[in-house]
C-alpha cells in the first residue's frame, strides 16, 4: 500500500497509489489528509488496506498518477509532451 498526499490546501487530499504507481484512488473519505490518517493509524489502517486492494483490482474509480505528475511538473506541456505516452492536459481530449 502506497500512500500519497495531493496538493490540496494546506495539508494536502489523502490518496492510494496503485503499486505500479500508474494509478490512484482518492481517500478522502477515511481520512482527508495523511496527516490525519497518521494520526489516527490503527483505527483506519484496515479500511485503507481495503482501499489499496480495491484499486489494485480495478473495482474502483481511479486516476492516472503519471498524468498527474506530468501536470505537477510541467503545466505548461511543453516538455517531451506524448514521450512514454504521457501527454500534457491540453492534448489529452476528453479524458482528464
């Protein structure tokens, strides 16, 4: 299970990335920050680890992490946009 924290005010949104770190799933609803969920580990650690498994078998919505790093990185899409078949947000159509 791989945690992450997304830029999302002042702690950041809780979100599980997929082991390939390709994809992610928000968390948000166990525990908005990782702060939080550090927090309160023990209690949340089984409905995290549930979420984790969740994503890693497709059953739930997920999001591109890579597209998400890209968008991070370089906003703008101006380098090697389409290389490894990560294009910036401006090229990608409908889907993010």
């Amino acid at each position: 299970m791989k945690l992450a924290s997304l830029k999302n005010g002042r702690d950041g949104k809780l979100v599980i990335v997929s082991n390939d770190l390709a994809w992610y799933a928000d968390a948000g609803h166990i525990a908005p920050t990782l702060q939080a969920a550090l927090d309160d580990w023990d209690r949340l650690l089984p409905d995290l680890q549930n979420l984790a498994t969740d994503l890693e078998h497709e059953m739930i919505p997920m999001r591109r992490f890579h597209e998400l790093l890209k968008d991070a990185v370089d906003p703008n899409g101006i380098l090697s946009p389409g290389k490894s078949g990560i294009w910036p947000r401006r090229l990608r159509g409908n889907r993010g």
